[in-house]
C-alpha cells in the first residue's frame, strides 16, 4: 500500500521524533510510505530524506482557518493515489482528512497527540472532521477519554497506540557528583519551563546544576528570567540536540513541568536511561509514571508542591534516586518498542483497508 504520513511541520519535537523512531529500521516497513509537513520541514526532513524516504514540504502557513491548505493537499493526494492518509496534529487532521475524502482516498487516520483547547463551535467542527475517519488514534488512554468526554469523538472510532521510544546510543549513565537537572522539551508556553527555573532558584543546594535542552518561542524570555534570578552560573540552555541522551546520561534526575502532555516522549527516554523523574501529574505521563516506584509526580499549577517534591528528591540518598530510577528503566524496557509500534500501526492500516 501507498501510505501517506502528514502532519504540520517536520523540525523538531515529539511528533517528528515519533517519524524518526518509526523509519529507524526500514526492513520492518512492509508498506510505501510518503512523508509531508503543511508547514516547515528541518531536523526531521533532513534525517527522513538521509534514509530515502519520500518528503514534501509545503510550506504554507499551518493554521485552521486557511482554507488553501486543503486545496494544496486535494492535488497533491489526487496525484500521488494514496491508499491511506495518516494525518496528525490539528491542522493536518483538519485539512488533511477532508482533503482526502475529497480526493477519494480509501481510508483517512487522524491522530490526536495532545489535548485540544476548543470551543464549542471548534468541536463540532472536530466532531465532523473524525466522522470522516476509520480511525482516530489516540497517543494515551487520556487523550482518547477527553476526547469522547468532549464529545468530539466516539468510542467506536478511538484506538490508543503508544509512542515509540526509540533505543538510546547512550548504554550506561555517569553519575555526576554534582546534582544535575536536566529538562528536554520545546520552549513553549504550555511546556511550563519558567515554573521550573522559578522553582530552581529557589534551591538550598546551590551546587546543583539545571541544563535545559531544547529550542522555541520562549527561548529569550527564558533567559531573560534567568538573568532576573541571577542564576546564570546554574542553568544552561543548550538548544535543540538530535542527541539528548547525552545530557540525561550525565543527570541526576529529569523534569518535565508541562502543563499538558498528550504523551511525554521525553519522559521515556530518560526512563529507559534509568534516570529518575518528577513530571507533572498530567495527561499520559501518570499512565507510565507511578509515584515513588518508577518516578515522582506533581500539580504544574502548584508551585509550592513543586518546590517540595524537589526540594525533598534532592536531599534524597544516592541509593534512594537509583533505585527509582532502576524501576523506570525496568518498566520502559519492551513497553514502547520501536518493533511493536510499526507492527501496531501497519496491522491498524491493513484492517481499515481490507
């Protein structure tokens, strides 16, 4: 079959990594499979066209209201007869599931990685838009309940398939003597990394050390916070890695204060590093996270807990953080395979079609 995988840009973050973890190994693709972005490509184009796939970009803005997405798309399914139109992310799924019936496409996946903000008229419209599709997976077990409790999907459509979490080149971590905190994510709003540098610098320890990974829209009012706390000799903002196993492999511990996280592939990745976690208690992350055996949970609203959690899992002994940390590895491993995804995925795409 002709698959076709669209999703709004193919730089950088959870939804491009996801790509790159699932054409890590070629050999397990039984399918033809075409990858496109409506807005900018990056990172992610670059490693997907080194493997040989086929990549498009369109380059256009990728916002709801403009409707030329989706005629954009309608040519470029008409000419390229796809079997499937996987799409993911809210623009894609709204352009290009309706570009795709359109088009006559057989069958039409979306995919929810998140949890939408809409308003009432944005999940009617939504609602419309998924009863267009055989399938709407869901990257969690809470993004699929939110959605049907919104009403903007039916219980019938949903199938939850998980991330993958791609094999770290790094195999065994070095303990700091230092207490390093590292935090991996896009600098967004919603991923709440002010909350975490606000809550740092407030730290008895002022030996410990915070390295954030990562490259965004906040990028500058980060830093100007972290020059208003004067703790610019202990937080780092290193920008976006390909790589970020090597930052973990040197932490203590790993923080991921959003505010919503659909999944949180970059909590699984430190966990399959055997690094000990304090994320928010929001979206999928409690689903792989259980307090105080794989990893340590907080309200990203509640700065006092927030400071109390970390506060107390710094004063923690060595044995303490490395046991937790044992356990996260322990449950990571064979949980979230690259294997099982494309497997997961591919027999999802022959079901519909058949």
């Amino acid at each position: 079959m002709k698959i076709v995988r669209l999703t709004t840009l193919l730089d950088f973050g959870g939804q491009e990594r996801k790509f790159i973890s699932f054409t890590q190994d070629a050999t397990l693709l039984k399918n033809d499979y075409y990858f496109a972005a409506i807005g900018y490509g990056g990172h992610a184009e670059r490693v997907l066209l080194s493997r040989d796939f086929n990549v498009t970009i369109f380059n256009q803005k990728p916002s709801i209201s403009n409707l030329n997405n989706m005629w954009i798309l309608y040519k470029w399914f008409k000419k390229i007869k796809p079997d499937v139109v996987h799409t993911a992310a809210a623009e894609a799924n709204f352009h290009g599931t309706i570009a795709a019936k359109l088009a006559g496409v057989k069958v039409v996946i979306a995919e929810e990685i998140g949890f939408p903000n809409h308003s009432k008229k944005a999940q009617f419209v939504f609602r419309q838009v998924y009863k267009l599709c055989n399938k709407v997976i869901c990257v969690s077990k809470a993004v699929k309940n939110f959605l049907i409790e919104i009403k903007e999907l039916k219980s019938d459509k949903a199938v939850v398939i998980y991330n993958p979490v791609g094999i770290s080149k790094v195999t065994k971590r070095v303990i700091s003597k230092d207490f390093i905190i590292v935090c991996v994510g896009r600098f967004e709003k919603v991923k709440n990394q002010q909350l975490l540098i606000k809550v740092f610098s407030k730290l008895d320890d002022t030996s410990a050390k915070l390295i954030l990974v990562g490259e965004g829209r906040e990028r500058q009012n980060l830093e100007k916070l972290i020059t208003d706390l004067n703790c610019q000799e202990r937080v780092e903002i290193v920008g976006f890695s390909a790589e970020p196993e090597k930052y973990l492999s040197k932490a203590t511990l790993f923080v991921l204060p959003s505010l919503s996280e659909g999944f949180g592939i970059a909590v699984l990745e430190a966990m399959q590093l055997g690094l000990p976690c304090l994320c928010s208690n929001v979206g999928g992350i409690p689903e792989f996270v259980t307090e105080n055996k794989t990893g340590w949970l907080f309200n990203p609203n509640n700065e006092n807990e927030f400071f109390a959690k970390l506060s107390q899992i710094c004063k923690m002994p060595e044995e303490k953080l490395s046991q937790i940390g044992a356990n996260a590895q322990a449950y990571v491993v064979n949980r979230f395979s690259e294997i099982d995804y494309v497997r997961n995925l591919e027999n999802l795409y022959q079901k519909c079609y058949d």
